[in-house]
C-alpha cells in the first residue's frame, strides 16, 4: 500500500513540475540560455528590443498588405485610413482587401474609395469560403517580395510597417511577427483584462524566443511573411498564422520578432464571446500539433523543437490534462495512513492552495458576471478559463468539429 501511496505521490511532483515549467519554468531557462549564449547584449533583430536601423526611402521594398475582411464594413474606414497613415512611401504599399461573401456594403464602399487609390485591390465573390481559402486566393494575386497580413478589425500603430520590413534585412528572416496589445477599458470584462494580462506575459515570452532563436507562432493580427516562402494552406486550418510561421520556421528560417510594431484591438465582448473564441484556438491548436508533428524531431529541428515543445505543445496538448489530475492525486495522498503529522500537514496545506486558486478563480467569473472587477481573481479566473477552454477545445477537435469557416467572436466597443 505503501509503494502505491510512493507510486502517486511521485506522479504528482511529476506533473506539478510539468506545469511549473510550462507557466513559469521555460521563462526562466530561456532567460538563462539567452544569458549564457551570450545573447543579450547583441544589436540586432533577434530581440527586437534593439532601434531597427533607419531605412533609406529608396531601398524600401514594395509591400503589400493583405486584409481579410469578411462583413466588416464597420471598420473599413477606420483600417483604410489606418494603412493611409502609415509611415512608409505610399507608393510601395500595396492594399489588398479579400472580402469575399460579405453582403453589409464592403465592396460597394471599396469600390467607391478605388478611383483615389489606384494601389488599393479588391477580392470579392458570392461565395463565403472562409479566412484561408481568401488567404490563400489572394497570395495568388500578390507580386511583391514582402506580404503583411492584418485583421480588418485592429488598429496599427504609424510605424508598424517600416518597422517589420526592416527585420527583413537580416537574410536568415523569413517571417516577422508584431505585437498583439488589447485594449483594455474600465468596463471590460474579467476575461478582457485577463487576456491583457496574459499578452503582456505572452510578449515577454516571445523576447526570449527571438533572443534564443526564433518566435514559435505569429500572431495573426499582425504579421509579414516573405511573399515566395508562402505555401497554400489547408483551407479547413483554424490557426493560419500559426501554421504559416511555423512552416517558414521549419524550413530553416527564423520567425523575428517586432514588438514596436503592433495591432491594438479590443478585449471581448463578454467570457461568453471570449471562450467561443478560445476554444476554437485551442481546436486549432491540436489541429496544428497534428500537422506539425515533424518539428518534434529534435535531433533535425534542435533549438526550434526545444521552444515549440516547451512554448507551445506542453500549453496547449499536456498541462491542462495535468491540472485536475493533480487535485485528484493530492485527495488520493490525504487518505495515506502516516505516522508523521508533519507529512499529513504537507499534503492537506497543498490541497487547501489549490482549492484557494480555484475559488478564487469562480469568485472571478461571478464578479465577472456581475459586472464587478477585482483585480485579484483576474490571473486565477483567465488561467482556469483557459486550461478549460483547451480540454473543450479538445473534445471538439476529437469530434471533428472542424471548418475554416466560423462565426467572430463580438469585441468590446
């Protein structure tokens, strides 16, 4: 009995380490290999903490940014001028709008912004075949070495574009992924303030991911490819942007990271709107891991299977399994017969922090509910939120409950 009681009690620490290292033991190490390598203090991309150096007007490429846009007619205006107002001759950009199946007035109001804007395109059709399948049609059309793709629904700071296309300059780059940054209001949700939260820490993680060796997943509302390294991709692929870096990764070359370049967008209409959203994430996630199996060869990959291993595969496909089996695994050790008080005490003391964590994360949601904030139940509330949305998000991806084509989460106004 005794062995068996050893048996759980090693399986425990097993996975109580999996998870320490997944949230907060991969920053570490990473920390740790940048300053050991010797990294840190170099002036170049891989940080992107580093000033890019300045441009010269004529040795800028001619670039094009791709716009899906499917129904979004409310924020047309908004991101045309947004991409007007970049700094970057406006003669090199390119605007490709793909707005296929939309029926709220896009093309109409696209058409009638054409005659001033000769560089501004327009994909439309009748029929609605999903964020990839226009992806993929509209990198067909493009003809400039260096493609940037952003969400009609986010908003780019002045300089976002020179500032990715100056990552291109180290050669060994073959994509470059800016900043995801929410804008978080005093009347934003719980979820909204958590997903904050979790993007500062999530751009902090991707530092150290460039400074060790490249970035493991770019984010999609903002992110440049080199327009001859794309490959068509699976139209029914929930997380492009994932897929398409990662295989541009996979290839030999890095994914770099430009945080002074960024994509502000609103936090969630509500944990309702958020969790749609995240559950279809981590769908795709699982749909990712499947397809990028390759990359787990470490003895070909190396650095690149380190990071998405410890970055990606333990978030998305093992820690949230290992959560609720360590509740149950230290209730199991509550019931060992000991002799020492003290070993009891140990046990009884962990099990009472991780029903702390958890009742303070369902005081988060009911606050969230109720339309009250405490800023306390914010981490506990948006981590069990979203260790919980993966395992539905995995119950749907093993149903085959799968389509490029899905309904938008409603932003926060």
């Amino acid at each position: 009995m005794d062995l068996a009681y050893d048996c759980v009690g090693i399986v425990f620490f097993g996975l109580a380490f999996v998870v320490l290292y997944t949230y907060i033991g991969y920053g570490i190490v990473a920390w740790l290999l940048v300053r050991v390598r010797g990294r840190i203090d170099i002036v170049d991309d891989r940080s992107g903490t580093a000033a890019s150096v300045p441009a010269i007007e004529n040795t800028l490429p001619i670039v094009t940014m791709v716009i899906p846009a499917y129904n979004e007619r409310a924020y047309l205006n908004d991101k045309l001028q947004n991409c007007l107002d970049q700094d970057y001759p406006t003669s090199k950009l390119r605007l490709l709008f793909v707005i296929e199946g939309s029926n709220d007035g896009s093309a109409e109001y696209l058409a009638s912004r054409q005659p001033e804007l000769p560089n501004l395109t327009i994909l439309s059709g009748s029929q609605r075949l999903g964020k990839v399948a226009a992806m993929n049609r509209a990198m067909s059309n493009v003809q400039t070495p260096i493609t940037i793709f952003t969400d009609a629904n986010t908003h780019l700071n002045p300089e976002a574009v020179r500032r990715l296309v100056t990552r291109f300059n180290a050669p060994e780059v073959g994509a470059v992924t800016g900043e995801k940054r929410i804008r978080v209001a005093g009347a934003d949700t719980a979820a909204g303030s958590g997903e904050g939260l979790y993007w500062r820490y999530e751009s902090f993680l991707k530092k150290l991911d460039a400074e060790l060796h490249t970035i493991v997943g770019a984010a999609g509302e903002l992110f440049a490819i080199r327009t001859e390294l794309y490959e068509p991709v699976e139209t029914d692929t929930l997380l492009d942007d994932f897929i398409i870096s990662l295989r541009i990764a996979g290839r030999g070359f890095r994914v770099a990271y430009a945080p002074d370049a960024y994509a502000l967008e609103h936090a969630s209409h509500s944990v309702a709107e958020e969790m749609k959203r995240k559950v279809r994430i981590a769908t795709g996630g699982f749909q990712a891991m499947k397809r990028l199996s390759y990359l787990l060869n470490v003895s070909r990959y190396g650095w690149l299977t380190f990071q998405y291993v410890s970055h990606r595969v333990l978030r998305w496909a093992i820690t949230p399994f290992c959560l609720p089996l360590l509740l149950l695994l230290n209730a199991i050790l509550l019931t060992r017969p000991v002799s020492d008080a003290s070993e009891l005490g140990f046990w009884q003391v962990l099990f009472g922090l991780q029903l702390a964590f958890y009742m303070a994360a369902g005081v988060g949601y009911v606050l969230e509910n109720r339309q009250t904030r405490w800023k306390l139940t914010f981490v506990p509330f948006y981590f069990v939120f979203m260790n919980w949305c993966v395992l539905l998000g995995f119950w749907r991806y093993g149903n085959g409950n799968i389509s490029g084509i899905w309904e938008k989460a409603r932003r926060a106004a």
